[in-house]
C-alpha cells in the first residue's frame, strides 16, 4: 500500500510500533484490500466509534477529531440515528415512485441557495455528482473543455479524476482538460489576486477556443482545499466566472468540501457572490446578469456518512438535457440517505452551525496566528469558517515551502491523539476542517497540543 500521490500517508515498509491488534488488522487488511487504499499517519489510527468532535479507539483513548468533515454535525449525531433508523425501518427505494421526503427535503434544501438554483438531481457521491455536472455543462454549451485548478480533486470516476491533478502524474487528465494556477494568499499580491486568476482562466478557454473544443465550465472547488486551503481574495470566483461566461461557458461550483456551513456561509461560494437568497442568474439565458453558480455540486457532509450527493442547478439548463437524456441513479436520493439528508439541513439550521463555524474558526485563527509569532516554522494562517490551512516553511527561507516539517506537525499531533492532515501542491499546508460542531475546548485543546508539537520539534 503505497503512500505515493498522498499527503500524510502511512508508509507499510515502515515497520511501525503498533500494538499486536493493530499489526494483525494490518497485516489482514492488505491481504483483501486494494493497494489502491491508502492509510493515514505514520503510525495508523484504529478507531472503533466516535461521538461529536472525537474519534475513540478500542482501548478508549480519546482522539480529537480536527479533520473529518463528512461528518459535518458530529460523529454518530443522534438526529441521524434516529430519522435513518426510523426510515429503514419503514421504507427504503429509488425515486421512481412518488414519495413524499424527497419533495420536501428538495423543497427546504433549494431555500437556501439563490432562487435561481430551483433544480436537484441526487447522486450517492460526490463524485458521481461531478461527472453529472460536467456533462450537463457539455450538453448545455455544445463544447467540451473543462478548466480546473492545478492542485484540484474532484473525484474518482474515469471523468472526475481526469479532472484531479492532485491525484499525481500517474492519473492522466482528460483530453479536453486544461488547469490553471490557482490563487496563492500567501505569495501573490492580493490587491491582484483576483485579476490574475480571471486573466489565466481567459488563457486557458482562448487556447480551448483554438483548439477548436470551446469552453463548457469553469470547476472550482469554493475554497480551493486541494490547492492548499485558498478562500481569498473573496470574489475571486466571481470575477473567473464572468470570463468563463464570455467564453460561453458555465460555472460549475464544488461545494462538495465547502458546503453545508463550513466556511461560515451555507454555501462556499457565496463569499464571492454576495448573493445569498438572491436571483442573479449566469450568461445567455433570459435574466442572467450578476454570476452566481450554474451548477452546484454538493456531497460529503450532506448526509453526515450516508451516502448522498446533489446537483443543483437552473431549471432551463437541465430541460433539454432531461428530456434527451435518461439519466437515472438507483440509490440517489433513497428515503434512507434522505432521512439522514433532513436530519443534517435540521441540525445546520437549528443550531446556526454556519455562524459557529464563523466563530470557532475565528478563534481558531487567532490561537493559530499567536502560535505563529512564536514559531516561524509556521507561516500564513488563512481561514474561512471552520476550514482552515496553515502554511509551514522552512524558518531560514519563510517564503519556502516545508513538506517534511508539515508532515512531522501533523504526526506529531497524532501522538498525542490529535488529528489533522495536510494538503497544497507542496503537501506543506495544514489542513484543519473539524466536525462544524467543534467547540471552545476543542479549539483550547488543539491550540495547546499544537504549541507542544512545534516546541519539541523546535528543541
């Protein structure tokens, strides 16, 4: 089980200090297991339940939980429990039969996008809902070429991890793919961040337009996680979409990371259009003035670990596709993982996860920022809600980036049962993105394991 191509992977050949457990569910493990799964940290984790904020292990040790966000509103939350318990116990089929639940929570779900966005297809993954966004914008524009960012994951069918580059050299992009850099908060100028982004995506579709394949949409994950957590300048979106629009093409944005709350919005994107709950719609179709998303895509922590994902769009530009297409997904949008669906969009809404996100990262920005005046190995700090990316350099050249000690940072904190990991085209960014249910002592308990990794690594 190699680690190539993974920031924080755990290396088999290492010959870890594992207990006699956890070196036989290894050994078992890779003896029915792909080589293509990968493991974290250089000495795994075995974890057997978890609650909240916190992961346990069999010998119930308390991990603190500074990374997943699937589960978006905590680990084994009990609303999900309940309503999916309830639902499968009662029903569960596809959507060719009328159903009440996938109605209603369609209903409550478009209220929070911009009213534009009035249309929903359910996947089971995020990437499955990537590849149907792609080829909707393919459909709706006549043309083929996809812009993505240099670092950026969308997924892992044949279509979306050829438009991956962080999945490495040995998975080739598609033929009608180009990347582009993306914004780098702590190298680029701000003042003309947004204009030099917007200036590389015209680049990109003019040298699609000659070769004669045209500009279908512009794919961005809305905080840039892959390309080392990249939430400013806010509007830096906006303005590549308008290029993207001349161009003919559509804004596809992937809210599967980025949505549900995390970055202090419902909705990532909506740091860079201003428009939540308005109805400024995209290019070339009847109303479209201001850009807001053509397609959303979300997935992740839409169902808190059941499988579930979305595409959402404007009614007009899935019509003809609709009707000239037979797209159906058997599992997506199943009263079970709908249930699970309700129980998150409740949770989000009734506790103002957004506005904590807000909050608690926040805090968590400034702990981490204090940390960094006292630790130089620590450089930029750039945070938008509870997702957060912490550059790491080299002390002696600050502007330059340090894989290795970023890789020592975070198994230093897994020793003492802290989890985060890392990300960016150097893998030298921490990437902190808790449960959005992350509290004050949590962020106290991070702050503090944290200061203790970097002064044993400092001494």
């Amino acid at each position: 089980m190699s680690s190539v191509h993974m920031a924080n992977g755990f290396d088999p050949d290492s010959s870890p200090d594992l207990s006699p457990e956890a070196t036989d569910l290894l050994r078992r493990r890779s003896q029915v297991l792909s080589s293509s799964y990968r493991l974290f940290y250089s000495e795994p984790v075995d974890v057997v339940c978890g609650q909240g904020s916190h992961l346990f292990d069999a010998a119930g040790n308390d991990y603190l939980d500074v990374y997943n966000n699937v589960p978006g509103i905590g680990h084994s939350h009990p609303r999900v429990t309940e309503y999916v318990s309830a639902q499968l116990a009662t029903l569960n089929t596809h959507t060719r039969y009328l159903t009440e639940a996938v109605v209603s929570y369609s209903e409550d779900l478009l209220a929070t996008f911009p009213t534009a966005l009035d249309r929903i297809t359910y996947a089971c993954s995020g990437s499955e809902a990537i590849d149907l966004a792609v080829r909707l914008a393919r459909f709706a524009t006549g043309h083929r070429g996809v812009i993505v960012t240099a670092n950026a994951y969308h997924g892992t069918t044949e279509l979306s991890a050829g438009l991956s580059p962080s999945l490495g050299e040995n998975n080739p992009l598609g033929p009608d793919v180009v990347t582009v850099e993306a914004p780098d908060g702590f190298r680029d100028d701000p003042a003309t961040a947004s204009a030099e982004f917007a200036a590389r995506i015209r680049t990109a579709a003019e040298d699609l337009e000659e070769r004669g394949i045209g500009l279908a949409a512009v794919l961005v994950d809305s905080v840039l996680s892959s390309d080392g957590v990249q939430p400013e300048p806010a509007g830096f979106l906006a303005e590549a979409a308008t290029v993207a629009h001349e161009f003919g093409g559509l804004w596809i944005a992937d809210e599967v990371q980025p949505g549900f709350g995390r970055t202090g919005t419902m909705w990532g994107f909506e740091r860079h259009t201003g428009t939540r709950g308005d109805t400024q719609p995209g290019p070339e179709l009847p109303g479209l003035e201001a850009p807001i998303p053509d397609i959303a895509v979300l997935g992740k922590p839409m169902g808190n670990g059941m499988p579930i994902s979305a595409v959402v769009t404007r009614a007009e530009l899935g019509e003809e596709f609709g009707r000239r297409v037979r797209y159906f997904n058997t599992f997506g949008g199943n009263p079970v993982s709908i249930a699970a669906a309700r129980a998150v969009l409740e949770v989000v809404r009734e506790e103002d996860l957004p506005g904590h996100a807000s909050t608690t990262g926040a805090a968590l920005a400034q702990g981490l920022s204090d940390l960094a005046q006292d630790f130089f190995l620590l450089g930029q700090v750039r945070q938008a809600g509870l997702f957060l990316g912490v550059e790491v350099v080299d002390p002696e050249a600050p502007r330059a980036a340090d894989p290795a000690r970023a890789s020592a940072v975070v198994n230093g904190l897994r020793d003492r049962r802290v989890l985060i990991s890392a990300s960016g085209p150097h893998a030298n960014v921490l990437k902190i993105r808790p449960p959005l249910v992350f509290g004050a002592a949590d962020t106290d308990r991070f702050l503090t394991s944290l200061a203790d990794t970097l002064a044993s690594l400092r001494a």
